[in-house]
C-alpha cells in the first residue's frame, strides 16, 4: 500500500486532528465553503501535519423549543457517520475516534491526476447533503505547518464530550448537577444545562 502512496497526511506521527460541529446558529458556516491552510494536496511531497474541521449548519433539531434531545443527538450521530461514507479516489481515510486522529494516504495516481481539496471537501458536501436537516457545510483542511494543532484537538476532544453529554441527558441520567460528572462541560457549554431540564420537564408533564 505505502508502494502506491506519494504520502500520507499526518504520516510519521505528525498531527492529524479530524472533528465536525454542528449548529442551528447563523453566522457560522451560511453557505457550502471549502477552505484550506497551507499546501494544497498536488503541492505535498511528504508526511505532513493535518487537520479536517467541519462545521454543518442544520435547521432547527430540537423540536419543541429546546425540551427535545432525541432528535438533535440522533441527527448529530448521523451527520458523524458521514465520514465512514466518503472515499475519494486514490485518498485512503485512516481515522480513530479516541485520539480525534484522521490520517491519509494520498496515491501517486491521485497526486498525478491533480488531485485537491477542493475535489475532496466537495465529495464530504454531497455527502452531508443528502441528510435533509443539512443547509450547509464548512469544511476546513489545515496543512500549515505552524497552525496550532495541540488547540484543535483540545476542540476536538470537548466536542466529543457535548456529544457524550447529550447521549447522557438522553439516556435520562440523574438530574443534581452538584454531583454529575458532566458538571464541568455543562458549565462550559450554554444550553446542555437548559437542554436536560427541559426535557425533564417535559417528561414529567407525560
Ligand atoms: S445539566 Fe446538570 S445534571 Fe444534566 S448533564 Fe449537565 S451537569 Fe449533569
């Protein structure tokens, strides 16, 4: 396989960070936009640094006013699946949900044929796309060599733990923040807290 490679992104432990938000906000990714920092993948030579961020606007997920969790937490793992769903020719993804790594290896093929992330961040758009509650979708490529990696994954990481948080208040777990292990996030982040009691509330009403 490395044979066929030209490179790989994030190679020789090099930085790989790969996360995707999701938000009902305007002001944040109004319109399908690629952006990328640093080398395009025809300019890459080598093992290189890399980052994959998304951010996918969506229509409003939580129903009712913010009380319903299930639909916002079913559409934010469906949008995260997408990634499992996309394989550009001669771009082999290599991602691990623990570590927020997403590695690549680029084909020679590819790299002769010019390919670019503007082909690639268009195939993750068509992906996305197909999902109704998607309106449109950033998708950011880092390749800079002084772009502030350790932050992103600091990102990447305190997004995994929202998810995780929403799959808990889903799960309908203890209601005393005092004692909840999620305490520091839900702090952090507005609207978990408003999130939980509403759909507390909800369920108590029946
Ligand atoms: S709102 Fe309070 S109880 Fe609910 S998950 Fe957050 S910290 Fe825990």
């Amino acid at each position: 396989m490395m044979k066929e490679a030209a490179y790989e992104l994030g190679g020789d432990n090099k930085p790989a960070v790969n996360y995707a938000c999701v938000t009902s906000s305007d002001g944040f990714a109004d319109k399908d936009e690629i952006l990328v920092y640093g080398k395009d993948l025809n300019q890459i030579n080598g093992s290189i640094p890399f980052a994959r961020i998304v951010i996918i606007k969506t229509g409003d997920l939580t129903g009712e006013g913010q009380e319903d969790t299930e639909p916002l937490f079913r559409a934010i793992q469906d949008i995260d699946f997408v990634k499992y769903h996309v394989y550009p020719k001669g771009y082999m993804i290599r991602s691990s949900s623990d570590s927020f790594r997403e590695q690549v290896r680029v084909s020679k093929d590819a790299v002769r044929k010019g390919i670019n992330f503007e082909q690639v961040g268009n195939s993750y758009i068509a992906q996305f796309k197909k999902n109704p509650d998607v309106k449109a979708v950033k998708i950011i490529f880092v390749t800079a060599d002084d772009a502030d990696y350790a932050e992103m994954k600091k990102d990447a990481k305190k997004v995994r733990d929202i998810t995780k948080t929403l799959s808990k208040i889903l799960e309908g777990m203890a209601t005393d923040c005092h004692s909840c292990s999620l305490r520091e996030i839900c702090d952090e982040v507005e609207g978990l807290k408003e999130l939980h009691f509403g759909k507390e509330k909800k369920e108590f009403k029946g």
